[in-house]
C-alpha cells in the first residue's frame, strides 16, 4: 500500500506525505461520517473508500470555514455546478447534513452559518464564486506576509483570528485611504471654484 501511494505521488507529481490522516485531526472530521458515507470501492483488499454527497461535503467545509484555505469558494463551487447540472441544492438539505454530522446546524461557526444563509438568499453562485476565491487570496497574502514578519507565530487554532485582525486593519488602512482622497478632492473642488469665482470678477 505504501508503494501505491508512493507512486501515485510521483506519477502526479505529489508531495510526500500526500496520503495521510490529518483530517481526523481537523475540526470537520466526526466519527459520524461513517455512518453518513456511502461505500464506493475497496482496492487490493486493503483500502476501502467511501464517498460523501454534495451537501456532506458543504457541511464539513462549513464546519472547517477557514478563510485562508478554499473552503468557502468550495461550498460556492459545488453549489454552482449542481445548480448547472439541474440538481440545486437547498438549505434544509445543507442544514440536515449539518445536523446529521455535528448534532445541529448551529453547531457550525457562526460565520460559516451566516455565509451559507447569505449564498442560498443570493443565488448568483458563480458570481459570488469569483469574488470570494478573491478574497481568499488575499487573505492568504496578508497571512503569508504576516508569516514572513513572525515566523511560527501562526498555528491553525488562530490563523482565522489573525486573518480577520489583519483584514480589519487592511480595510481601516482602505478607508481611511479613500477618506484622504476624498477630503484632498474636495480641497481641490474648493480651490477650482475659488478661481473660477475670481475669474468671474476679473471679467
């Protein structure tokens, strides 16, 4: 089995350690997903597989909602192919498989509850795709140069806490920008009008 893994990482060009049980370790994993999985295939007679439906999935990575990683524009990604496909997703399914996971829907983050409540309402899941693959860049910039700055200072109990510290301050440094442009514009209003005026009067 190591040597299967070792060569599906080489054959995909994948980092050692690619395969491993990290998750059980996450937020997201519950004991539960046993009994919420379905059985796709055991390979070798070694390695079984079970897969998850799409609002499982969506479940989970609202569980995890890290604003760093993709989970946010994942929910947004399927959600936006199975509207494609014809087979939309709706609330009380996501909410069941909340349930079914974590004991309740609000189990999840309040953020993460407040993401999806927002996303359903809108219904522009490609729209909404864009924007917040968008924001997830950025915010992992901002965490990588926080990084550079304090390195080992960041674990993942509170990279979420810092990305929001570090996106309050980036738009209060945003606005406070567009304040100064805006008062330096209304200056120069003030200063084009006053000429105008005493061209009035020359004339």
């Amino acid at each position: 089995m190591k040597d299967a893994i070792s060569r599906m990482g080489d054959w995909f060009d994948l980092p050692t350690g690619w395969l491993n049980e990290d998750f059980t370790h996450t937020d997201s994993y519950t004991p539960r997903l046993a009994e919420f999985s379905t059985y796709f295939r055991t390979y070798a007679n070694v390695l079984t597989v079970r897969t998850v439906s799409a609002e499982y999935l969506i479940a989970m990575k609202l569980k995890s909602g890290r604003q760093y990683k993709s989970d946010l524009s994942d929910v947004l990604g399927i959600l936006s192919e199975h509207q494609r496909q014809g087979t939309p997703l709706s609330m009380e399914r996501i909410q069941k498989a909340a349930a079914d996971l974590y004991g309740d829907f609000n189990a999840l983050p309040e953020p993460s509850r407040r993401f999806i409540v927002n996303v359903m309402e809108n219904g522009d899941f490609k729209a909404l795709y864009d924007a917040v693959v968008r924001g997830e860049q950025e915010t992992k910039g901002l965490l990588l140069n926080f990084e550079k700055n304090y390195p080992q200072a960041m674990k993942p109990e509170n990279a979420d806490t810092i990305a929001d510290t570090l996106q309050q301050k980036t738009d209060r440094a945003t606005v406070m920008a567009m304040l100064r442009k805006r008062q330096a514009d209304g200056v120069a209003q003030k200063q084009d009008s006053h000429v105008v005026h005493r061209d009035d009067l020359e004339w």
